[in-house]
C-alpha cells in the first residue's frame, strides 16, 4: 500500500477553511485516498474518500490533484469540534495509518 | 443505524493478568477488525475477520493474544498474560464485505487498557 505523507500539525481560525495537505506519490490506479479523523478519546471517524474525482459530503471536501500524487482535504467553515487528528490513508488490501494531522481550532 | 458497540470502555489490570474485549459490529457487516492504537500513534491492525474467518492475523502476536469471532457477528479479543507495552486502546471495526474490497471501514469508540 503507498505511504503519506502529513504535516505534523496545523492550526486554523474559527469559521474560516481549513485545508490539510497530504502527499501520496507512489499511489497505484486503483488505490483510493481516505480521510478518517479522531477525536481525542474516540475512535477514528470517517470523512471522505476519493479516487479521481474530487469529492464533497456534508462534511468536507476532498480534491485530489490531476496526477493524483497529493490531495487536500477541505473543512469549509472549521468548528471548534473540528479539532482532531486527520488521518489521509492510500487503501489498497487495508487501511494503514500514519501519525496524522492535529488540526486545532481556535476561536 | 446503530453503530459500532465496543465494552469495556475502560480497562485497569496488572501484568500477567488475563483481560478481554468484546465487539459487535454494525448489522449485517461481514467483515469485523480489531486495532491496536498505542498513545501517539494511529491505530495498527491486529487481525481481520471475514464472517467467522480469519483472513489476517499478520501482526498479531499469538503467544499472547488470540480472538474470536465464532458465529460471524460479535468477537471477543484476549489477552493472556498481559504486559506493561499492551496498554494501549482497542479499537473495532466493521466493514459491509472486506476482503477484495476497498471499502469503508466503521470503527467503535474502544477500550483504553492500562496495564500496571
């Protein structure tokens, strides 16, 4: 499965976008890109996956690029309860998680 | 749709001592996993059942823990004896197939083991 990688930590303002990067160069064809956050104290949640196209749900946004090399996730209005840690994970035969993205929020 | 239903939440036994965790996944799913998320880190996957199957139990380690899953729904996860490293929390997950599938997994809120 093609590895990550995240910026260890963000931090945006409440109310405004956030938009957390995610590198995936040695994805294959058929491999999608998932977002999964945690919470503190909670199990992961899922957000959105994507293969080609960019995506939107109720959530968030997800935009992948042409290449499909990176992707950015996109919290259009970021809350206070958005804080959390953003796992971006190529599935191929399972998920493997990395370290993440701490996102704070701030008011 | 009732979600993922993990117990105990909570966890407090001391080395060698034997501990299990329990799991019901989401209905109907066929495909039930079990995570270990150690402080700091994302979670790991520990083993992966299809139905009453295992179809991976690669990072497992068997001389301590086994698990579960008898009728292809709910699973038990033990540990027997436990160490001061297993601390960690437990996390399960369902999936709708699995295997051969990329698909969303859906994972419970886990059980926070502290080993003393």
């Amino acid at each position: 499965d093609a590895k990550t990688t995240q910026p260890t930590s963000m931090d945006c303002a409440e109310g405004r976008a956030a938009n957390l990067p995610c590198n995936h160069s040695t994805i294959s064809g058929n491999e999608y890109v998932y977002w999964y956050r945690q919470i503190h104290s909670q199990g992961p949640q899922y957000i959105i996956h994507g293969l080609k196209n960019n995506e939107t749900n109720e959530m968030a946004s997800l935009i992948i690029t042409e290449d499909r090399k990176s992707s950015t996730l996109i919290l259009p209005h970021a809350t206070l309860r958005d804080t959390a840690v953003y796992y971006c994970i190529v599935m191929g035969s399972k998920l493997t998680f990395g370290k993440g993205i701490t996102l704070s929020v701030r008011p | 749709e009732a979600g993922v239903a993990q117990s105990p939440r909570y966890k407090i036994i001391e080395k060698r001592q034997s501990v299990a965790f329990w799991c019901n996944p989401i209905s109907g799913h066929a495909t039930l996993y079990w995570y270990q998320q150690i402080l700091g880190q994302g979670p790991k996957l520990l083993i992966q059942f299809q139905n009453n199957g295992v179809v991976d139990d690669s990072q497992l380690p068997k001389d301590r823990f086994s698990a579960e899953r008898l009728k292809g729904v709910d699973s038990t996860l033990k540990i027997q004896p436990a160490k001061l490293e297993d601390s960690a929390v437990y996390l399960c997950a369902s999936s709708p197939r699995g295997t051969g599938y990329q698909e969303t997994q859906y994972f419970g809120p886990g059980t926070r083991l502290l080993v003393l």
